[in-house]
C-alpha cells in the first residue's frame, strides 16, 4: 500500500481578484506572481506534492507552462465554484480540498506572498514538529492601539508610562499571511488553518507586504527587483 504524502503545499489560485484582475498570474518583476510561490515549494526536499488550485482555466494554462527543475511535482485541482466566491474563506478551500485527497500536512501558500523563499518553507517544516500548527510571521516595533467606542484610543500590547526605547524592544509578532502549517487530523479537528499549540517560522522585515491593492504591487516589485541584482 502506498504511503500518504507526508507534507503537501497547496496554493489557493482563485481568477476572480477585484483590485487586480488575474493577480496571481500577472507579471512581476521578470515572471508571473504565482511562479515566485511554485519556485519556494518545488525546490523544499521535504515537499511530497504542490497543489494548485483554480477555478480558471487562464490560471491553468500558465501554471502548465511552469517548466523549470522539479514541476513533476506540480498538480493541478479544480476549484468549485463554491469556494471560488467572494464569500469563500481560505479555510474552505483547504477543507474541500483535504476531503478529496490525501495526505499527512498540509502547507498553505499564498500567492500574494512573492517574497517566500524555500528556506522558509525548510525553517517552517522542521518546526512543526514541536507545534500543533505553525505560521510565518514578522518583527514590528511599532506601538498598536485600540479605537474605543468614545473615541479615545488605548494600548495594545504596551504601556506608554514604560515606553522601551527601540532597541531595547523585541517588538510584536506580525502575521505575513505567507506559510501556514497544520496535519490534515488537525485542520479537520478545529476547521481552521491554525490549531492546538502554534509555533512560529519568523521571515525578513519585507515579507510583511501582502499584495491586495496595486500600491502594494508596486512596493513588492521594487523589493523584488532589488533581490535579483544582488
């Protein structure tokens, strides 16, 4: 009998993108924005399968073009309609998917995260182990407060009579929205990306940009590009 995959990636791909049409195929800085996500996950020795998953045959053609070292490892799923909505949380694709397929973990990588590297999917997997779940995160060392209903405002996360000097701080965590790990036991128990004891895989202080607006694209790219003269 053969085996489960032990980790999979799945890469949710849906064509209906508002603020930027066809985002996650949309050219930038050399290639299309969802190669940037398939380069990380293909070349991760402990990656078994990566999973696209689109409701657009647009999608599905650029995707089948990727033909750089290991694609074989690239498959394809159609998306419903259902979960290709507005209304769609990531939470249902990752379920409709783990309903029809099999496997141990399962990786989620979004596609507006171009700045993810392997390493970070490396650094990620090998923490799993002593977490339920885990995600990527950010250093911020930025004071957070509160709108109150009255107007007025109120910490987060510090007290303005012991405001620490920067460098005397280790700052807040920062979801990145870039890498989500969970088991398959696990994301069917609690029905959300995230369960149990969650660990954390912290990336660069630039991977905190997500691209949903076209400013945003536009910041990502200058980063991009910087990267490749280096």
């Amino acid at each position: 009998m053969k085996s489960k995959d032990r980790y999979v990636v799945l890469i949710p791909a849906r064509g209906g993108s508002k603020s930027i049409p066809l985002k996650n195929i949309k050219e930038i800085a050399g290639q299309p924005l969802i190669y940037y996500s398939l380069d990380a996950a293909v070349n991760s020795e402990y990656v078994d399968k990566v999973y696209v998953s689109t409701e657009s045959d647009i999608i599905k053609k650029v995707v089948k073009k990727y033909d750089k070292p290991n694609n074989q490892k690239i498959h394809i799923v159609n998306r419903s309609m259902e979960t290709a909505s507005d209304s769609a949380t990531t939470e249902d694709v990752m379920l409709e998917f783990a309903s029809n397929y099999e496997f141990e973990n399962i990786i989620l990588i979004q596609c507006t995260n171009p700045l993810i590297t392997t390493y970070d999917i490396n650094e990620s997997i090998k923490k799993h182990s002593k977490y339920d779940s885990i995600l990527s995160t950010v250093v911020q060392k930025r004071f957070y407060w509160k709108l109150e209903k009255d107007g007025t405002v109120t910490e987060i996360g510090h007290d303005i009579k012991k405001r620490p000097r920067r460098q005397d701080w280790d700052g807040v965590l920062a979801e990145n929205g870039s890498i989500y790990i969970i088991s398959k036991e696990n994301l069917i128990k609690g029905r959300c990306r995230l369960y149990g004891r969650i660990g954390t895989h912290i990336m660069p202080a630039e991977t905190y940009f997500e691209i949903d607006e076209p400013s945003d694209w536009e910041i990502v790219e200058k980063i991009l590009l910087s990267k490749q003269k280096d």
